[in-house]
C-alpha cells in the first residue's frame, strides 16, 4: 500500500540537471546531481536559469480552472511582495507596523462579516484557510472541555459535526487532533448540510458544528440559518449549546459583496467563528488565511502565547512560529487598492463568468448541471444519464488538457460517490474572452468523443487535487 510520502525517485537518479550551456561560464558546470547538494556553488545566472527552466514545465495558470488559489496580482502588489519578501510574521517586535497592519486586516473582516462590536471580536492571520480552520476547530474543542470540566462532567472523545463533503483540511483536523469527525451524509434529497436530522448527531461531547460557505465539490452554501435553527431547537430540548463555525474559505469574500442580505456570518448569533482563504477570493498570492472570533472571549486564554513585542508581550495564536508576512501587507494593499466596490466589481464579473459558462455547458444536451455558480462562482455538471457508454467525463477532461485546460472530473462524497462531476472555478482573470474559448474547445471534445464508434479505453485517472 502507498501509505508515505516516498515517491519513487531512482528511475531519474542518475539523470543529472542539467543547465543550458549558452547560461553558463567557460568552466563551470552545466550538470547537476539530482538528488545530491551540489559541491561548488554556480552563478546565480546559472542558478537562476535552471530554477527558472524547471519553472517553465509547471501549467499556465491561467487555464487552471481547478483551483481556488489567486495567480495574479497587479504591478503595485509585486513590487510590495518583493520590497517585504523578508518580514517574518512572528517578528513583532522587528515589524510591528507589520503587526498593527494584521489587526486592522481582522478587523476589517470582522466588521464585514457583521460582528456586533468589531473591535471587541479577535482573529489572525494565518497561512492558509486549513491552518484557520484548525485554529477555530481548537478553540471549540478547549471551550467544550472548560464547559465540561465546570459542569463535573468527564471529559470523553470530543466530536465535530460536518457534512461528508468537507474540506480535507477538517479531515486532517480531526486526525491529528483525536476528534470524532461525524459526518452527515450528502443525498439527493439534502445535497448539503441543511440542519436535517442534526439532532441525532448530537451528543454533550459534539464541540461544534461546521457549515460551508461553498462547499468545494459544487460551489453551493450551506445553509447556516437552517443549521443554527436546528441547534436552537436541540438547544431547548437538551441544554446543549453547540456553536458554529463557519469555513468560509471562499465564501467568506464571496457572499459579503454578491449575496449582502444573505444571513451566514456573525448575524447569526451561533456562529463562533469564520475562516477565509485570503489567497482565494481575497485576492493575495498564495500563503495567506484569516480567522476571526466574534468576540474575544470565544478564544480560550489557555490556548494564547505571547511573544516579545516591543518589550512588551504580543499574543499569538498559530500553529506555525515563523511565516511570511508580505501576504499580510498585499492583503492590506488589495483592501485599499479595490475598497468595497472594487472588491464588488470583481466577484460580479467572477460570477457572471460563471453563470455564461455554466448556462452553454447547461444548454449543451450532452451535461445535466449539478450547480450553476450562482454562490461562489464555482460550478459542477454531469454527464447527462443515457446520453452515452462510449465516453466519460474523465475523457473530457483529459481531451480539455490537450487544449492546455485544467478541468478536473471526480466522484461526488460518500452517498453520492457512484456520481462523476467535472467542476470549473472562475477566478480573476477567467476573463469573457476566455471562456467563450473555453467552450469553443469544450464542443470540439464533446464532438469529437461523441464520433467514436465505440468505448474510448479506460481514462487515466489521476489523484484529482480538486480540493
Ligand atoms: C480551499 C478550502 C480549504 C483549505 O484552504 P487552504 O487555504 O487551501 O488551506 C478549506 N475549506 C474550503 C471550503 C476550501 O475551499
């Protein structure tokens, strides 16, 4: 069983790297061990050039349509990411200016997920929704076992309540973590988790219940009014009082700007706290999330260190010690480069994209539409039942790469899991012109796949990092 991270090397051990010779000095060496530090160091033009070739073998990230992480800042933003490539997060006492910009950053998110006063709620930076996560996930677990230990109940095997289509972050979460992760089931009749039958996964060890804000198979939201309805009602029945947290690792920059009336954050008094990947639809280069408590006293003391700030103490809560802190200040940047409006005007036209994409592929007798990017401007289709048995959406999406697109295919969680979907993720930057690219291609594969006389060989399926 493949059950490490050992991938196999030695068929390109002895293969050397090799730089082209035009970059490199009379003398000096164009070849590389692979797997061994070099013993003489090269010029860095040589270096350059060889980390820059390998570069080149990487996709274009501009026909990605699989992931949800930013490729693309604007001039502005580069020249800040280079001038504070070196600020160390956890430094605060070296850049605290760097320091005072973060809590501004939370702050601000606070106020616009609606938390009552927020200057009394608290947050952090992070490096990414999946350490945001864990970091909301833990305070639940330490505040459900202060409420346990207060009320002279033991304190057994902590679980959380999700829908099977979570995130593999919350997977991980529990994992490393020893929760019992209770996943409720994805069906047709409940697709997301909707609060349905939440009471009989309750129990006085359930530390919290996590709602998605675009869950990352469809893009759709999870209901959070609904949930918190049921809570309230275990809560009258039982005493038990289960917060919520929200991963709204997209949705958390979606819904404020496209969806303002929608009920999902910090207006619903259950909801504890929220986490957003500010490399997704933030907008800041990858190594950036955010989680932001309602108030203060949501985060257990006990949970908090403190490292050295100006001679003072600054708390910190984080899994990591030292990270990059240039993410924060570009998040700042793209706060005050975009405001509201700006940040408005570019999930609109991430949405419209979406809504043309999936409104051809919808049309198309071909695909039956399992979402249509109206949440986050994500969606996903099927293959039409009946349509054919020579062909898949696996094919597709091989026939896609050739044309340089990333469009992965894969199964629906659990219940659903005899389902195929092929989902696209419109980000800044999928511009109209793209796209109608995109499907200019797509109907040449699908007309080319639907020619064949008969069963196209079995696709080779690939690990789908559709997470
Ligand atoms: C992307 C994503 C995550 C993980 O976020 P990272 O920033 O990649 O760590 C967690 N939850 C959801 C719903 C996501 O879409």
């Amino acid at each position: 069983m493949h059950h490490h991270l050992n991938v196999d090397r030695r068929d390109v051990a002895g293969v050397p790297v090799s730089a082209n010779p035009v970059f490199t000095r009379p003398g000096e060496a164009s070849d590389f061990p692979r797997f061994e530090m070099p013993a003489q160091p090269s010029l860095p033009e040589t270096a350059y050039q060889i980390v820059r070739d390998e570069m080149m073998l990487d996709g274009n990230a501009r026909q990605n349509l699989a992931t949800f992480v930013g490729t693309w800042m604007d001039d502005h933003a580069n020249r800040l990411y280079l001038e504070a490539a070196d600020k160390n997060m956890i430094d605060k006492d070296e850049y605290p200016q760097t320091a005072a910009i973060e809590t501004r950053c939370w702050t601000i998110l606070a106020d616009l997920w609606n938390a009552p006063d927020p200057t009394s709620a608290i947050g952090t930076s992070t490096i990414g929704s999946s350490e945001a996560a864990m970091l909301g996930g833990l305070a639940l677990k330490r505040r459900w076992a202060e409420r346990r230990k207060a009320d002279g109940g033991t304190v057994g095997t902590p679980n959380l309540i999700m829908s099977s289509a979570v995130q593999v972050c919350w997977e991980k979460f529990c994992n490393y973590f020893e929760i019992e992760p209770r996943y409720v089931p994805v069906t047709e009749e409940h697709p997301v988790l909707d609060g349905h039958d939440l009471a009989s996964y309750v129990d006085e060890n359930t530390i919290g219940v996590v709602a998605i804000m675009g869950v990352t198979y469809t893009g759709a939201y999870e209901p959070v009014t609904e949930i918190a309805a049921a809570l309230d009602e275990v809560q009258s029945k039982t005493g038990l009082d289960i917060p919520i947290h929200i991963d709204g690792a997209s949705g958390a920059a979606i819904a404020p700007f496209l969806q303002p009336d929608l009920d999902w954050d910090f207006r619903v008094p259950r909801v504890a706290s929220i986490n957003m990947s500010g490399h997704k639809y933030g907008l800041v280069y990858p190594g950036i999330g955010w989680v932001v408590w309602r108030d203060a006293a949501l985060l257990p003391e006990s949970l908090v260190f403190r490292v050295s700030y100006l001679g003072g103490n600054m708390p910190t809560f984080a899994l990591n010690f030292s990270r990059p802190g240039a993410q924060v200040l570009l998040q700042y940047y793209q706060f005050l480069r975009l405001g509201f409006e700006g940040y408005r005007a570019v999930q609109q036209n991430c949405q419209d994209v979406a809504t043309y994409l999936s409104s051809k592929i919808g049309a198309m007798k071909q695909f039956t539409l399992r979402s249509a990017g109206t949440d986050i401007p994500v969606f996903a289709w099927q293959l039409t039942p009946g349509h054919t048995d020579n062909w898949n959406l696996y094919h597709l999406s091989a026939q896609l790469r050739e044309h340089g697109w990333l469009v992965p295919a894969y199964p629906l969680p659990d219940n659903l899991g005899d389902q195929i979907v092929q989902r696209i993720v419109v980000r800044n930057g999928l511009s109209h012109d793209l796209a109608a690219n995109l499907i200019r291609d797509l109907r040449e594969c699908v007309e080319y796949l639907d020619s064949l006389d008969g069963p196209m060989p079995a696709p080779r399926v690939t690990d789908a990092f559709h997470h």
